[in-house]
C-alpha cells in the first residue's frame, strides 16, 4: 500500500485500496467489504474523516448522525472535527431513554431503528453517515426518521456505494432533494 495522499482525485482509490473483499460472508454469493484495514491506517482514516468532514461543513450540518454500527465508527470522529453534536441511530431497544422510531423493510421481514426523543429537533441540519450504500433499507429509514424528528436532512455521506444494489433509487426520496455524497462507487 502506498502512502496516503491528500489530492482528492486520488482518494477513492486510497480508500478502496484499503478496503477488503471477504467473499462468502455472512453466506455464500455475498461479497463482504471490509473496511477494517482502513481503519488501521491512521493515515488513510484521517483522510477518510477529513473528506467526510468536509462534506458536512459544506452543506451546514449541526449535527451527525451515525447508523449502527460501522456508520458510529465514521461519523464521531467527524462531529469532534466539524464541531457538531453526534448523534447514533440503533437498532430497537439498544437506547434508555424515550425513543422515536422508523421501521423499514428487509429482504424477509422488517427491522427498526431509533433515536432518542430529544437528540434531533425543529432548526437541526442533520448529516447522515454510513460507511455503505447497499440496498438502502437502513439509510432511507434513517432519513425518514430524522425528518419526523422535526430536523432538516443536510444530506447523506457515504464511504462506498455498492452501485448494483440499487440503493440510490430508494434513498433519493428520502432525500427530499439534499445531496447524497459517495466517496467510492463500484
């Protein structure tokens, strides 16, 4: 691997140099992408944050939100950066306190999502972070949630964009017209 560089044409490459298949998992077709190497890369994880940080500067974000669980890995160190309140989108039941939730389809049944009541409201520009763009189950629900919180969607940022899974179409409406920022698509 070579040594990281800050010119942005060259980082999707960085990044996706860094980031490994593992074919067959979680089963058997299914090609995982791994992104645990670069995560051990100080460097290549500076850069990564640096460029998502950019992103939520650029669209007036005052706050992050960071889908469970890799998105937590990505979007803290960004809100420490960018100076915004984080904020973690889990799965149901994992937060104490009183919750607003959105449910949203899965491939064979359904799954939840939640934030607390009082972490979003009404004047928030939310930044929605995720380390992958798939079928956009998760990222759409969570767009659906940060909307019904009474806060504005400042856009979605992602690592990499799996392009084949068709998750852009259905974030798009989600979206309500912000951006949706890739770093990587393949």
């Amino acid at each position: 691997m070579s040594a990281p560089s800050t010119a942005t044409s060259e980082l999707p490459a960085l990044l996706l140099d860094r980031i490994r298949d593992v074919p067959d998992y979680p089963k058997p077709g299914v090609v995982f992408k791994d992104i645990t190497p670069l995560l051990a890369d100080p460097a290549a994880f500076e850069l990564l944050t640096e460029a998502l940080t950019a992103l939520c500067r650029r669209h007036g974000a005052t706050k992050v939100a960071g889908l469970e669980a890799r998105g937590f890995i990505l979007a803290a160190p960004v809100a420490v950066r960018a100076g915004v309140g984080f904020i973690p989108v889990r799965k149901a039941g994992k937060l104490p306190g009183a919750t607003l939730s959105q449910a949203y389809e899965l491939e064979y049944g359904t799954a939840e999502i939640e934030v607390h009541a009082e972490d979003l409201a009404a004047g928030d520009r939310v930044m929605v972070i995720d380390d992958i763009l798939a079928t956009g189950g998760t990222a759409e629900a969570s767009l659906r949630l940060v909307r019904r919180a009474g806060a504005e969607v400042a856009g979605l940022a992602v690592l990499m964009e799996l392009g084949f899974l068709g998750g852009r179409g259905r974030v798009e409406p989600a979206l309500g017209g912000a951006p949706l920022e890739t770093l990587i698509t393949i």
